[in-house]
C-alpha cells in the first residue's frame, strides 16, 4: 500500500492490481498434430512427410532454445521474431496447438508483455514436449 497523494488515504500498490491475461490457448479438441490435414495436404505421400517431419525436428530445437533464451534475458523484440518463426514452422508440420501458443507469445512480446509470458511459459513447454511424443504416432515410419 502507497500513501493516496490526493486525501492521505492508503492505495493498492499497481502490482496489487495484476491481472493475469486470458490467454487464447488451444483446448483439448485441437489435436497436437493434425495428421489428417498433413495427409490431406501432402497426398499421403510419406516420403514428404518424413522430410517434413525431419526439417521439423531439426528446426524446432533451437528456436524453442532461442525463444526461452529470450524470455531469460527479457528481450521482447527476440522473443517475438523466434516465435513468430517457431509458429510458421509449426503451421507448416501440422503442429496446430504449439502454433498457437506461439502466437499467443508474439503478441504478447510485441505488447511487451514479459510478465504474462513468463507466467505462462509452462504452456510453450507442455506443448513442444506434446509434439515430440505424437511425432512417433503418425502414420510415417
């Protein structure tokens, strides 16, 4: 509490005032991998889609690496160009629930929003660590 310069008065400090950002996140009928539309857009063809999938594991790594590097040192700008490419990377392997989430981290570092991404970091991690463990249940061996 803060001294009201107006009547003497206490008042709530701002932080006491801190609400939490309803994110848009993505709920449990957005598959973490949308295998039908990846079969659909590539024909079923698996020897693309093991290429897909392969560019995917080798890019995704460090730009999640660069994304939570970013929100460590607190640079808003980074974190926004690593998930603004994390998410086109995503959109394009059929990763529909980590690009959004990624989304939602662009935006917010575009507002300068560090707080609510760091409040909501858990979010990034469950979701990268999602897509790896589905990657071994779609239909490419």
């Amino acid at each position: 509490m803060r001294p009201n310069i107006e009547d003497g008065s206490e008042s709530p400090d701002r932080e006491e005032y801190a609400v939490s950002k309803e994110l848009n996140l993505p709920g449990a009928d957005m598959p973490v991998i949308d295998e039908s539309r990846l079969m659909a857009e590539f024909g079923g063809d698996e020897e693309i889609l093991r290429e897909l999938r392969d560019l995917f594991l080798d890019h995704a790594p460090p730009l999640y690496k660069a994304i939570k590097e970013a929100i460590a040192t607190g640079d808003c700008e980074r974190v926004a160009r690593e998930a603004h490419s994390f998410k086109g990377a995503c959109a394009t392997y059929g990763a529909p629930r980590l690009a959004m989430v990624c989304r939602e981290f662009e935006m917010l570092a575009k507002e300068e929003d560090l707080p609510t991404i760091r409040e909501n970091i858990a979010h990034l991690e469950m979701e990268y660590h999602a897509v790896f463990e589905a990657i071994g249940t779609i239909g490419v061996g």
